[in-house]
C-alpha cells in the first residue's frame, strides 16, 4: 500500500470517526454482531440514519456486513483501528517526553516551594 493510499484510509477512518453516533455504534459492534435494527434500537434517529452511518463506517472498512437470509448482521472490523493505532505511536515519544518534563517540573516545584513563591 502507497503512502497516499494509507493516508487517504486513514483520512477515511477519522472521518467517520468523527460523528459520535458512528463511533457509537462501534462500540455496540465491539460486543458483537448485530442487526441493524438491534444497532438503531438505543438512538432517537431514524432507521434510514443509521443505515446511512453503517454505510459510512462500511466504506471506511470499519463495518462489514454478511448476508444469511433475511438477517444481514453488522460486523465490527479492527484493522483500520489499528492503522490508526500505528499512526499516533509515532507521536508517543514526543508526548512521554512532555510528560516527563513536566513531571520534572512538578516534582522541582513540591521539592523547592518557598524558592518558587520568591519568583512570583
């Protein structure tokens, strides 16, 4: 897979990330399979929305769907997750290392009180 096409699905997957009844009905999907009409029972949006939400999440490779006769049950998908995963451990470091600091910082602060209230 190119760059551009791992950065066009990750694009893909924060996208339908980013409205909450998708990420919603992810979370119901992590439990299990389900039915449409199972996914819409606890949302005040119309069945129609919700189908429009899987399809979202579907085209994003989050969501897949399989047919047994008239049951088409919902299926969560993790691997776009984990892309998701990998992209923001790049950013691990950079974060430990603030926290650390500012751990540091903290820690310098309750070490040293009275030398902190002369520097305000």
């Amino acid at each position: 897979m190119t760059a551009t096409m791992t950065e066009d699905r990750l694009s893909e997957t924060f996208a339908a990330l980013a409205n909450p009844v998708r990420r919603a009905i992810l979370t119901r999907l992590a439990d299990g399979e389900a039915s449409v009409n199972e996914i819409a029972a606890p949302f005040d949006v119309t069945l129609p929305a919700i189908s429009r939400h899987i399809k979202v999440l579907e085209r994003a490779g989050l969501v897949s769907q399989t047919q047994h006769a008239q049951y088409r049950p919902c299926k969560l998908e993790a691997s776009p997750l984990a892309g998701i995963s990998a992209w923001t451990d790049q950013y691990r470091p950079i974060w430990e290392a603030r926290f650390n600091r500012m751990d540091d910082y903290l820690q310098q602060i309750q070490d040293n009180p009275k030398e902190n209230k002369a520097n305000d």
